[in-house]
C-alpha cells in the first residue's frame, strides 16, 4: 500500500486582520504582547510592577511615589505592621479614609484594640456616621467578620485588627479579597514582619520624634525599598494648638554630656615579709 505523506511541520502564520484589536502593555511590564492583566502581573525585578486593580492615593507624595500604582491598591490585602496597635493606623489611613467617606462609602473597622475616639475622627475629617465599628473580641470572630464583609463587599474601606491571623488564613482572605473593590488592610504587631503572608503589600509604621510616621515597606511588587519613609503627620486635635517650636520636639532635646570621671589606680599593697623556717 501507499503510505501516507508525512504531515507539514511548518507552522502557517496566519496575518491577524488589521482592525483587530491588539494587546496594550502596561507601564512598567513586561512587554510580552500579553493581554493587559495578565501583563501587569508580569514586572522585572528591578522595577515596580503595574497595578492588576486599581489604586487609591495614600494622600502621602513620598508613599505614593514607592508604591506600585502610586497608592493602596484595591482587590487586594495591605498589611500594617506597627508595635503601636490602635494609634498610628489611624494617622496612617486618615487621608485615604477621607476619600471614602467623601465619596459616600462606609469604613467598617473590625475588632480595634481601642475604641474608636468619634471626637478625634472628626478632626481628621471623617464623619461618625459612616464608620462601622464591629466588636469582635476572639480571634474567630474577627476572621469570621472580615470574611463575610469582604465577600458581601459591604464597604468602601475594611480595616481588620488580626493579630493572631495564620498565614493559610491570610492567603483566604486574599483570594476573597480579589473580588472587592475597595482597599483591605490587616493591622498586625510589628513581630509579624518575621513572618510569611499574602498580602501583597506589608508596611512596617513607627513614630519618629517629630510626629512623623516612620515606615519600612516590608513587602512590594518590586525592588525592596532601602530607606525608611518619614511621613509628617501631626494629630488633628494638636495642629490648631500646637506652637512651631512643638511641631520639632527633637530640637528642644539638649544631648547630654558624657561626665568626665578619672580613675585613679589602686594604691600598691605593702609587700609583706617572707618568713623563714
């Protein structure tokens, strides 16, 4: 019997049609002529990538600046590091809780260490009617809470006090977190900076003695960030009374001198006389 010719093996390039529509690159990634999520998934190492979602600014130039798509980005988890839980993320987030609330969205806050001061919110501008507080006392029931908001998409802004979260379990919330449209952020001790998570982007926040917040980003899409980030941010309730030379405390510290002590060496003992036998 005849045998059957052997099929082709080079490939036919088909010519796309020219009013096709082609894939854009996002800025900064790759370009693969890939589809522009999946593109912006795709970044090299020494360069920020690309926000997958959107991004909503931190209202802070100099974060903004280091952070992929120039601010928190949304779908997405954020973790707040800080050895001060309760304070400084609030003085953190106030700016972008002020977009939020702006915009007619409410800020659901789950299980706080403290309560919420509704006085000292409004003075950074957030009004007491759309904010939700949770009171949510376990470590159960503050997962549990953060889940069923964030799969409800109930807000505009969650912020979830976790400090026992495990790491399977952040990388649930993550995944759910995918399908919200406003900004999640976990608020940690700063001892969870040693740990693994699936957030994509983790801040390590301190104070500094100028008021300022001094953070480290942890964790990014892209290069680590070398220097820390000082951030002015003086409370609310302190910028109408506080005087210029208050808003500088570090000048008002005078360094202390080292005291000049002389030791004087011991005084020779007297030898004592070799007895004989």
């Amino acid at each position: 019997m005849p045998a059957h010719p052997a099929p082709q093996t080079n490939p036919t390039w088909v010519r796309p049609a020219t009013n096709a529509p082609r894939p854009v690159s996002a800025p900064g990634a790759l370009s693969t002529g890939l589809p522009v999520a999946v593109a912006a998934a795709l970044w090299r190492g020494d360069q920020l990538g690309s926000p997958v979602a959107a991004t909503v600014p931190s209202g802070f130039a100099a974060l903004d600046a280091v952070l992929p798509g120039g601010g928190w980005p949304c779908h997405a988890l954020t973790d707040i590091l800080s050895p001060q839980s309760g304070t400084l993320e609030w003085r953190l987030l106030a700016p972008l809780l002020r977009q939020v609330v702006a915009a007619g969205r409410s800020v659901v806050v789950v299980g706080p260490p403290k309560q919420p001061h509704l006085p000292g919110l409004r003075l950074e501008g957030l009004d007491g009617r759309q904010l939700v507080w949770i009171q949510a006392h376990t470590p159960a029931e503050r997962l549990w809470s953060a889940e069923q908001l964030i799969r409800a998409r109930a807000c505009g802004a969650l912020i979830a006090w976790l400090p026992q979260v495990r790491p399977e379990q952040i990388r649930r919330l993550q995944v759910l977190a995918a399908g919200n449209e406003g900004p999640v952020f976990l608020c940690r001790p700063g001892t969870a900076a040693q740990e693994s998570s699936a957030a994509p982007l983790r801040l390590l926040v301190r104070v500094g003695q100028d008021w300022e917040l001094l953070v480290d980003i942890v964790k990014r899409k892209g290069p680590p960030l070398e220097q820390t980030l000082r951030l002015p941010s003086v409370p609310g309730g302190l910028q109408s009374i506080m005087t210029p030379r208050l808003r500088l405390p570090s000048r008002l510290i005078v360094p202390r001198k080292a005291d000049h002590v002389v030791v004087s060496a011991p005084a020779a003992q007297p030898r004592r006389p070799s007895l004989s036998h």
